[in-house]
C-alpha cells in the first residue's frame, strides 16, 4: 500500500534528508486486522534504518486512525532493537517481552481496550438452561471465518475475580439476563491461546433469573433462546460446545465449598463435587 505525500512526513516535518526523500513517495507499513478491530504491523517487513522506520510509520498511525483501528501492535526482534526509540517516540508502549523481542502497542482510538499479558489467560462460560429447556446462546460480532457459529457466552475473569461471579458478570453483558451459578461442570486447558500463551476455560451451570434479551451490540451480532435439541443437532455447532451442554444437563457439577483454616471466601474460590459441610 503506497501514499503519496504533497508535504514533509510527520515525523520531523521534512529536516532530514531521507525523509525529504521520502516525502514525494511513502510506503506505509504492512498491517492485518485481528478480530477486534486492531491490527497487527508485519514486523517480517519492517524497515531497519531507524530514519525511514520512523516517518513509515509516522504516516501510517493516521491512515490507520481514519480506518476506525482501534489498537496497533508491534513486535520487535532483536535484530529490530534499533527501532524501538522511534516507536515509543510516536506514542507505541511496552506491553510484554521475551528473550528475543519485544511487543509494544499503541492505542489508536481512545478507551480501546488491551488484554494483559501474563502465562495463562483465564475465562468463563456458562451453560444458561431455562425451564423450557431452551438455552441462551450467541453469535459473536467479530469471528473467524464467515457464517453463523452459535456458542455460550462468556469471557475473561476480571483480575481479583471469582469464576462464580465473572460467569454471572459475562452473561449479564454479553446477553442482558441475569443468572444464578449452579455448579462448574468442565474446563478447557488450551496451549498456544494467545501471545503463544495458555488459556483455561471454565464452563459453568446457570439458572436464569431472567428471560428478556438484551445483548450487547458491540460484541454480539445475536443472542437467542434456544432448544437444547436443536443446538445438540445443528452442524455449524462446534462439537466442544455440545459435549459441554450434555455434560451441563448430566452432572450437578462441582459447585464452590468454604474449608474452615484455608483462606477466605474472599481470596480463595474452592469447589468441590456436591460440595456440603467441610469435614
């Protein structure tokens, strides 16, 4: 993608040599959209003179602003180091390491949110069956691949967050109705879930306190009661996702259990199967 600039580039209004040069024909930096709106720079293209390093990405920051970008991320080797002074200069921050690079992000549009680093990513889903036997599912807004693919709303834990409650949380924003927890019926651990990192996925029992829909536009494209049947025989329904909705109708699940002497309700979120009085 080329841009043919009239004036002197952003990044030092034309004083230096190389960016006269590059006033009269500029190559914006490689990118691909992620799934939420973001884009990722194509470190594997990046220039390695700092200078044109610089005033590249100088003048993509405001294509990709006016492009409805949200979060830019760059990842940069160490054969890349030398780059990492112009990024921040424009605004990029660290954002995690490792021993040969280094990942550095750049908000684009105010109040975009950035997941946090860390060795595991941790989520809840719950399993939302009514009296009716019809379950709350939706249908995300941004997904891979084309189509509709129905699966059981949830989402990332909160720091300082119980399962018990980021389920409730999730399937409250995500959909609009209010839930009760019931009991954890399985968990997913998943290696190479993001940043080359883990993900454990908690799947929760709920009883629905509420019927009336009212999702959440921004993440859900649709949100809608559906008869368990019907879900456990549609084709586009991942078979993970069926194997935990049985397994949410078949078993009462682990629910959360005080032990008396180890921790607190507060701290320390312990579940047991049928859990009654700590012996």
């Amino acid at each position: 993608m080329f841009q043919y600039m009239r004036s002197p580039c952003l990044a030092c209004h034309g004083k230096a040599p190389k960016c006269i040069l590059l006033a009269i024909h500029m190559e914006l930096l490689k990118s691909t959209p992620n799934q939420f709106s973001g884009l990722i720079i194509e470190p594997d293209a990046l220039p390695g003179d700092p200078e044109l390093f610089r005033a590249a990405l100088a003048a993509s920051i405001p294509i990709w602003r006016a492009q409805g970008a949200k979060v830019a991320w760059l990842e940069l080797g160490l054969a890349r180091a030398a780059l990492v002074p112009a990024a921040v200069g424009l605004g990029f921050v660290y954002h995690h390491a490792a021993a040969d690079r280094l990942q550095l992000t750049l908000t684009l549009i105010e109040g975009s949110h950035i997941p946090p680093y860390a060795s595991h990513y941790v989520g809840a889903g719950g399993a939302v069956i009514d009296t009716e036997r019809r379950l709350l599912v939706v249908c995300e807004r941004y997904r891979r691949g084309p189509g509709k693919h129905y699966k059981l709303p949830g989402g990332a834990l909160h720091e300082g967050e119980h399962i018990a409650e980021a389920v409730r949380r999730e399937i409250l924003e995500e959909t609009g109705i209010d839930t009760a927890f019931q009991g954890l019926v399985c968990f997913r651990h998943w290696h190479g879930y993001r940043h080359g990192k883990s993900d454990i996925y908690f799947v929760c029992r709920m009883r629905p306190l509420s019927s009336t829909i009212a999702f959440d536009t921004e993440e859900i494209a649709e949100c809608l009661w559906m008869p368990v049947d019907e879900f456990l025989g549609r084709e586009d329904v991942h078979a993970f996702n069926k194997r935990i909705v049985r397994a949410a109708l078949d078993s009462t699940g682990l629910v959360p259990t005080v032990i008396e002497g180890y921790g607190t309700p507060e701290t320390h979120e312990i579940m047991l199967p049928g859990a009654g009085p700590a012996r």
